[in-house]
C-alpha cells in the first residue's frame, strides 16, 4: 500500500471517529430534551392524503443508495482479483 494511500486511510477514519463524536451525543440530546413528543404530535395532526409521491422518492433514494454501495464493492472486488 502506497504512503499515500494509509494516511488517507487514517485520515479518513480520524473524520469519521470525529463527525460520530459529535453526532451521537447531538442525537442523544435531541431524544431527551423534548423533541421526540412534538415530532410524535406532529405526526398525530398530519392529514392523510393518500401515498404521495415522498414514499416513492424515499424508496428510489434508498435504492440508490444501496446500488451505489453494492456497486463500490463490486468494483473494489473486481481490483483486488486483477492484482
């Protein structure tokens, strides 16, 4: 592995270990301060209108994304044969 290559990998997980340090205790705090009572009460007071179109854009964009996951690890796959 080139010099390079490790210390983006390091990089890369510095950021992520710091992006999670403060996202979980964000999440921890909004569950606890309330937040989750007004986002269950404004489910409750939403009008149902029928299916819409969000649920068929949220399930095309999970579908994306997972392609998109599927498809980085066919390719990561198909580089490490050829070596």
């Amino acid at each position: 592995m080139s010099f390079a290559v490790k210390w983006w990998a390091r990089l890369s997980a510095v950021l992520t270990g710091g992006v999670l340090t403060l996202v979980v205790p964000a999440h921890a705090w909004a569950a606890s301060n309330g937040a989750d009572g007004l986002v269950i009460e404004a489910v409750k007071a939403r009008r149902r209108s029928g299916f819409g179109f969000l649920p068929i854009l949220g399930g095309v964009c999970c579908l994306v994304v997972v392609g998109g996951i599927i498809l980085a690890l066919v390719l990561i796959s198909r580089n490490r044969k050829r070596r």
